[in-house]
C-alpha cells in the first residue's frame, strides 16, 4: 500500500498501511504507557501503540473513519456519545501508573483523578456515521482531573464561542454533555470555572511556545488564535449565569 503523508495543526504524520507514523517526543514513552493500559483494559477508543520505526517516529494503528474540521457541531445525539467516550477513558485510566520519571507534553494537574486526553475535539476525534467511535493523537495526554478533560472537550463539542449558537442553547446542550458523561455535582459546579481556566492555559501555552520559536505555534499567534480563544473566555464569562443555571 502506498504511502499517505498529513499535515495536522502541530504535526505532519505519514500512513503507512494500517499503521501511522508519527514524530515522537519526550511524553512518547509515557503515551504509549497510557495506550497500552488502555488496550489492556479493553477500551476500543483509541489507537494501539506499536514502538517506534527506524526514524524514530512513532507507530499507532491507523483508526478508519472520518475526522473532521474544529467547527463541526455535531447533533445532540453525537454530542451525547462523545460524552460516553470521554467517561470511558476517564473510567478506564482510572487506576493507571505512570512510569517512573515519565514526562508529559502537559503538566500533571492535581488532583490526579484519571489520564486526560488533553486535546479532546473534533479534529482528534474519527468518526462513522455520524457518531464518534474513538479519539487520536494522545500527545497531550496527562494525569489530571475528570473535570479539565471534560471542560475543553465540552468547549469544542458544544461550541461555547461567540459566533456559536444562542447562550440558551448552548446552555442545553452543555447540560446534555455533562449529564450524559455523568459528571459529578462538584464537577458541574466549576465545569464554567474549568473552561475559562483551560482556556486561559491554552492562551499561555500557545504564546510561550510561539515565544521560543515553534513553528505551528507562532503561525497560530501570527492568525490570531489566542486573540479568539480569548473572545470565547469573555463570551462564557458574559453567558456564566445562564450556562451554570443549566448545570443544576
């Protein structure tokens, strides 16, 4: 089978077959730890690691399907499933061990609840008809709190940005999200805190990286991004009382 180059928002992968190679970093090992466990517990969302190639590139199973834009909003019935697969890696992460010394893309956030995905959107997401069947790219992948996955995932699914869909309907749909990933009552009391505080690291990250010169960062600060996530920060800021009413 012929090789297929792609070109993400941070990395350019190559498939290879039924395998994708991918540029490793110094969080590789610890991903794949994470990959592993997950296989070991059976949870099917998410690719197999396979080490490492002659370059030093990673190895992961190519997961069919269709992966879309950042924009794409999904239909209730979508957005309630996405809020399944997230439970299910929270759930099947719960009881991981980082290998020693295991460093990560993303700092460990106490408390230490489960391994976060990191990076939970539509564009890591594959889909088949309509409905997400598992997620990819794990590199920002980190000990964490069900509460910060949760937030930055119901960010990017229920699209809580300006040019989005009404504050009320917004507010629904986070609702949905949050009662079909069964998020906990101390959870939905600071779910709105957590997107603004995820956010407002996003912003961080994406400036000091820009800063020290990575390329797919400081085109991002050159288009602007950290200037829209900051808009969607005071459009959830602006919209607290009505999307926090709907967690209740």
């Amino acid at each position: 089978m012929s090789d297929e180059a792609m070109v993400g928002g941070v990395n350019t992968v190559v498939r290879i077959g039924e395998r994708v190679h991918r540029p490793a970093g110094e969080w590789t090992p610890a991903v794949h730890a994470v990959l592993d466990h997950l296989a070991a517990k059976g949870f099917t969302g998410a690719p197999r690691a396979h080490g490492f190639d002659a370059e030093g590139w990673e190895v992961l199973d190519f997961v069919p399907g269709d992966v879309p834009g950042s924009e794409m909003v999904v239909s209730d019935e979508a957005l309630a499933a996405m809020a399944v697969l997230l439970r299910g890696l929270h759930d099947a992460t719960a009881d991981f061990v980082p290998p020693a010394a295991a460093a990560w893309y993303f700092e460990p956030r106490e408390p230490f609840d489960v391994v976060c995905h990191g990076d939970v959107a539509p564009y890591n997401t594959v889909f088949r008809d309509g409905r997400p069947v598992a997620l990819i790219d794990f590199d920002t992948a980190h000990p964490g709190s069900r509460v910060w996955d949760v937030a930055y995932a119901a960010y990017r699914f229920v699209q809580l940005v300006e040019e989005g869909a009404p504050a009320g309907e917004q507010a629904r749909r986070l609702a949905l999200f949050a009662d079909a990933y069964g998020l906990g009552e101390p959870d939905r009391a600071v779910l709105i805190d957590t997107v603004v505080a995820r956010l407002e690291h996003l912003v961080g990250f994406m400036r000091s990286q820009a800063a020290a010169g990575h390329p797919a960062f400081s085109r991002h600060v050159a288009e602007g991004h950290d200037s829209y996530y900051l808009r969607n920060i005071a459009f959830v800021e602006r919209h607290r009382a009505v999307l926090g009413a709907a967690l209740e």
